[in-house]
C-alpha cells in the first residue's frame, strides 16, 4: 500500500448556524485504505463525509486532497474534482431511473468527457467483475434491491476515482445482501488503490475497515484496534 496521504481533516468544524455538527475533527486517509466512521442517527458522520467531499464548506479548519487545501478551489474546480476523482455511494443507489444499468455504470466517465463507446466498454466490464453482465440492457425498476446496490458500487468504482465516499451503503440491504455487496465493493476499491469513507451505524460493516471512527455530538473518536 502507497503510505502517501490522500485526504485529511484537520481541526474541521461544521456549523449550521450558531448548532455545531462537527467538532475540531481529525482524520488521515491513504490510498487504498477504508475508514469507517459509526455513530448514532444526527452524531455528525454524515456532516463529516459531505466536508471530506468537498460539498459542504467547513466553518473551520482544513480538509485537504492530495495536499490541496479544498478551501482554494473555486465551485468550478470542486465540481470537476467530485466528477473526475471522488466517487458517491448512498444508501438508495440513487440511479437514473431512465438509464439502463450499463448506462448508469458508464456515467462518471460520460461527464467526464470520456467516447460514449470507451465509456460503456469500462462499464461492462466492472459489471462483469460484479457478477451484472446480464443485467446490461435492464432499468433500475428490474433489478433487485441488491443488485441495484451492486450497480452504484460498480458506477462509483467504474472510473478508478482516488476516495469513495459512502454514506450508508449497505442500510436498505437484508444482512446477506449487505455482507455481499460490502465484501464486493471494498475488495475492489482495495485492489485499483481506491480509498474509501465508509458512514454506517453496523458496527460489522465497520470492522471490516482498516481505520474506526466513532462520533458522538459531532466529535470524532479514532478507534484503537486490539492486539491479540
């Protein structure tokens, strides 16, 4: 694993108003390496990936990409860095519901400039690494819960993106299908070098993580693991 710095938080404070979400929050991330963050509903995590990506701004504090302080970037180059190096997984998949699986696959690398021919090629190829191939040419309303999942995975990973951020990824899947799709998705996020934040509430989705997070009324606590 490269040991290189990726993305960090340092002393990150989120207000809405004069009401703190994020409190003086820390976090390293490096290539290839899952963090996962857990905490009760309206702790903060949530608050917290939304500043790592770049789409809330912090009240305080710094949270850098690569180096870059996200703070010195205009709107147009946020949105060309969330389009071409940071990938998105929700708890819903949130597909189009107008696109076919492959299409939906393929669209970070439409809007990212990418031949429509190169894109869909790139698509139906993680969809096979997925087990989805036959799935190609189906909708979104076709497809099971878990195979829908599996398609935001594979659109997330499809353009090899630097960070993943993933807000409860696997909290509208029955626990076969969450320990399935994680078990997918974190196996090739590791093996193309990307990094991953991981939100849940499951503490067996975050075990699977190389770093733990707890937050509690917008305080982030790293986890130390047991040496056994």
């Amino acid at each position: 694993m490269n040991t290189s710095e990726v993305l960090s938080a340092r002393d990150v404070d989120l207000f809405y108003g004069e009401t703190p979400a994020v409190v003086n929050a820390q976090i390293s991330l490096r290539k290839g390496e899952v963090a996962a963050i857990t905490g009760q509903s309206g702790s903060g995590k949530s608050s917290l990936l939304y500043c790592l990506a770049g789409v809330l701004p912090v009240s305080c504090g710094e949270v850098c990409f690569e180096g870059r302080s996200l703070g010195a970037l205009d709107d147009e180059e946020l949105s060309a860095l969330r389009r071409e190096r940071f990938g998105f997984v929700f708890q819903y998949g949130e597909l189009l519901p107008e696109l076919t699986v492959e299409e939906n696959t393929a669209l970070p690398l439409r809007l990212a400039g990418r031949r429509k021919s190169d894109a869909l090629a790139a698509a139906g190829e993680i969809l096979g690494r997925l087990g989805l191939a036959e799935l190609r040419e189906r909708r979104p309303s076709q497809v099971s819960g878990g195979q829908s999942q599996r398609v935001a995975v594979a659109r997330a990973l499809v353009h090899r993106p630097a960070v993943i951020f993933a807000d409860e990824p696997t909290g509208s899947l029955d626990s076969s299908n969450a320990t399935a799709v994680l078990e997918e998705f974190l196996t090739l996020a590791r093996s193309q070098g990307t990094a991953v934040v991981l939100v849940t509430h499951d503490t067996q989705v975050a075990a699977r993580a190389d770093n733990r997070y707890t937050m509690c009324d917008g305080t982030l606590t790293a986890q130390v693991r047991e040496v056994s």
